[in-house]
C-alpha cells in the first residue's frame, strides 16, 4: 500500500520511505507541481513526484558550479573515503532499492537485486580507482625541459539516465564522474525516479556535500536539458538513450564546445555458428533476449544462426520461450511488464509489421490480458530481411530468428546495420571465435556469453550506438581532461650546489 505523508515530501512503499522531492545544493526542495510514478505491473499510480522546470534546472547548475572547485580540490584519499562510506549506505539499503526498481520499472525482483549488486560493484570500482589516477613524466624531445602530462576534472557535468536500467545508469555516470572530481546534476527518467532518490539519498547521508551532487526529475526532459546545455558553464554532458536524442544533445553540445559521452542504441546481432553448443547458445539467448522484458540497448536484437543448426536451436529456443513465466515482479516469474500502455501498444504494431513482411511467428504475439502491461514472450522465424525491419532496434521481448548459410553470411547481415553497440557469438573454435569477433564491427562482443556489463570493462559502442565509455579504467577518464606541463629545466646546474 502506498501511503504519501502528510507533507507530500515523501512516499512510503513497501514500507521503505523514499523523497519525492528535487535534490539541489544539499537539500531535498519543497514538492511543487507533480507528476505520477506508475506500475507498470498493475498500472496503477505508486507516487506523485516533483515536475522540475527551467528555474530549477538552472538552479541545480548554480549549485553545481560554486561547488566545484572545492570538490575538485579533495585528496584522493578523502575522496575515496567518502565514495566508500557510500557504498555501505548504499548496501545497508539493498532491499528498499530493489523493491521500489520492481515496483516503478516493472522488472522481476531477481533482477533488480542483480541490478542492485552490479550497480554497488561499479561504485566500489570507482571508489578504489581513485587513488590511482596517474599521469606520466618525460624529457622533452631535445632537452631543457620535462614533459609532465597529468589531468583534472572536466567540471560539472548534466548526467541524463534511462529508465529501464534505472541504478546502474545513475551509479555507473554519476560514480565516474563524483570519483573524478566534477560535481553533477542528474536527470532522472520521468518512469523511474524514485530508485534515483534513493541512489542519491544514499550520498547525501554518507556526507557529500552541498553542491556536488544535484538531482532533477521532470515530464520536460527537453526543456531542463537544452536550459543546462546552452549554459557555458556546464563542461560534459553523458546521456544513455535513443539515437535520436543523443543526436539533438549533440548538436546542443556543439555551440558551446561542452565534452560529450553517448550510450545510444543497439542493434545487436546473436550469432551461432555451426559448430556452436547449441544448449549453451539457447540458454544465453534466452536470457540476453528476455532480460528486463527484452528492454535494454544490448539485447539480442537479431538471433542468426547457421542452417546446419537451426532446427535445433529453433525448437530448444522456442520450447524455453514458452516456458517463461510472466506476471507481477514481486511473484516468481522470469519476465516482467513492459514500461508503459504506450510501449505495449507498439508491440502489436511491431508485430504485425514483421508478420507482414513474411515473418513466421512460432510463440507469443499477443497482450496478455489483465492489469498492467504485460505482453507474451514471442519468438519470429524470418527468412527474407526486410532491410528496415532489421535495422530496427526491438526494445521489446519480440526475438527474431534469421537463418544463414555460412559465417561470411552471418558476419556480412551481423554487420549491416547503422549501429554498434554490442554483438553475440556462439562458437566452440577459438580461432573462429578470434577471427569472426575482430570482423564484427560492434563496440562489444560476447564470445558464449550473452551478458558482458562488469565494473571492469569499457562498456560502449561505435557509429550510431554511441561515444565513449562507461567503467573499465575507461571510465573515470571520461570526466578528466589531459593536461600538459612544459617545465623548464636548465641541466648544468643543481648538482654542483
């Protein structure tokens, strides 16, 4: 039951309270006009949060930018102190976080918590990374001086995060950036700002301070984005989300010259070779297809397969397809709703496009009928591409199964498309394997594996999928930027003194 208290400052669900209000300068700001947080499991509202405008985006930004320079000025060591006091708030918190994730994004509670444990692994990364961030010392090509080379914060930085992964997008962006230094505004997802809240409630009691960390929720993502962006002061955007937006953002960013890192997104090809472990490939599949409802930018978005074995893959796929039980995140299922009434709506359209188009459908196709937005696991065979059907990015639980005769083939089609996020490949020959993923033009690709986010690893994608990237030791240095010493040096004297 969801109970707002009497001050409307804050929500209580599932008996963890979480603010519904802005985040600016240090403080949680009175709640003004409102808009409604939804589950999407039974469509029902769960809270009324903030509606941030204009004054408060550039409200956020002031706060931003006077607390800059003192935030850039802590010691590694207190920095990352401080990053690791969070991390323990952040774990004592671990239920309320997963819990509300279910109940605003719909998503099962087995993944929520796996979210929740990814996303603290990530913050713990940056808190140890830290304190090693080196620079590099050298002679100057013909003598006289040193070349001393080292890098400082880029300055404050608009975070702009999605909702279908709603902590790891905010722990990954704003851990990078708070661990190198620049102070952030984030913009939450108008579908999941209350897991947000509580990411950022997490660092305001492990005491970071005023200014460094600002949070902003809104049904005009537009307007607070283009009042920051055209802001000279603002240093670095970082947005996961579609192309399209991360295109405008970019052309926002050019007036002012303003550092730019884009998650955009995926098209990604899963493919299986013919000496693949088929059980292996369908077992992955399935999870890199259904995961999150199929709704996340590095899913499987085209499943090809070689002919030699894709009657059996097929079968084995579809049969695991509808076995998956779908329903309320909170029961035991495999698959939650989809985000919205909206989203489940062009679901049918999408279907009925790839059904025109010469797809055979072998499971799922339909609403599920009920509350909430839940749509059946569906599974498409498709033997002749339409082009622009195949370039499309899914972003549903709709597989398509392309099969092709050869690796070159699969490869090629694997490859045609304007993206290059994250790719697939199911093969039992390493010198394939090695072969096949240096030919596959993708940012990311997982050899018999089809989930490859970790703390470690530079997560990001080429052409339309995107710039830079997101953890690894990649991560942090997308908030610094280079900077060169020239030291003179006059080497006939010193040792003589």
């Amino acid at each position: 039951m969801t109970v707002l208290t009497t001050a409307a400052q804050s929500v209580k669900l599932r008996e963890h309270t979480v603010p519904v209000g802005l985040y600016i300068d240090g403080a949680w700001k009175p709640v003004g006009p409102t808009f409604a947080v939804i589950n999407p499991a039974t469509g029902e509202t769960i809270a009324e949060v903030a509606d941030g405008g204009a004054d408060d985006a550039r409200e956020a930004l002031e706060a931003a930018v006077a607390a800059q320079d003192d935030w850039r000025a802590w010691t590694p060591r207190a920095r990352a102190n401080l990053f690791h006091r969070a991390h323990a708030v952040l774990m004592s918190r671990a239920d309320a976080i997963a819990e509300v994730m279910v109940l605003e994004s719909g998503k099962p509670l087995a993944e929520a918590r796996g979210e929740f444990a990814l996303s603290a692994d990530f913050f713990l990364w940056y808190a140890e990374q830290i304190a090693h961030l080196h620079g590099t010392f050298a002679q100057g090509s013909n003598g006289g001086y040193r070349v001393v080379a080292t890098h400082q914060p880029v300055g404050p930085c608009l975070l702009i995060t999605p909702w279908n992964f709603p902590l790891l997008m905010i722990a990954r962006k704003a851990g990078a950036a708070l661990a190198a230094g620049c102070a952030v505004i984030t913009k939450s997802a108008k579908e999941t700002p209350l897991t947000s809240a509580l990411f950022i409630e997490a660092l305001h009691d492990a005491g970071f301070p005023a200014g460094v960390v600002n949070l902003i929720h809104t049904q005009s993502s537009a307007a607070i984005s283009s009042t920051i962006m055209r802001d000279p002061r603002l240093r670095k955007v970082s947005f996961t989300g579609s192309t399209g937006v991360g295109s405008t953002l970019l052309k926002q960013a050019a007036a002012n010259i303003t550092n730019a890192s884009m998650e955009l997104g995926g098209d990604g090809p899963f493919v299986v070779l013919e000496d693949a472990d088929i059980d292996l490939a369908v077992q992955q599949a399935i999870v890199c297809k259904f995961r999150n409802a199929g709704q996340a930018c590095v899913a499987a978005n085209r499943i090809i397969v070689h002919s030699a074995v894709e009657e059996e893959f097929t079968r084995k796929f579809v049969e695991q397809t509808r076995a998956l039980r779908v329903g309320d995140g909170f029961t035991s299922v495999d698959m939650g709703p989809v985000i919205s009434g909206d989203q489940r709506a062009r679901l049918g359209t999408l279907v009925s496009s790839l059904l025109d188009s010469g797809a055979e459908l072998l499971a799922g196709g339909h609403e599920i009928d009920g509350p909430g937005f839940f749509y059946e696991p569906t599974v498409m065979r498709i033997t002749r591409a339409d082009p622009e059907l195949a370039n499309e990015e899914l972003f549903a639980p709709v597989a398509t199964i392309y099969p092709v005769d050869s690796t070159e083939e699969a490869i090629r089609f694997a490859n045609d498309t304007g993206y290059g996020l994250a790719a697939y490949l199911f093969t039992e020959d390493i010198s394939s394997a090695i072969v096949a993923s240096e030919r596959l033009e993708f940012g990311m690709v997982g050899i018999n594996r089809g989930i490859m986010a970790d703390p470690a690893a530079p997560f990001g994608g080429i052409k339309a999928s995107g710039l830079g990237r997101e953890g690894g030791h990649d991560g942090i240095y997308e908030f610094l930027e280079p900077k060169y010493l020239a030291i003179t040096v006059d080497e006939t004297t010193g040792l003589d003194r």
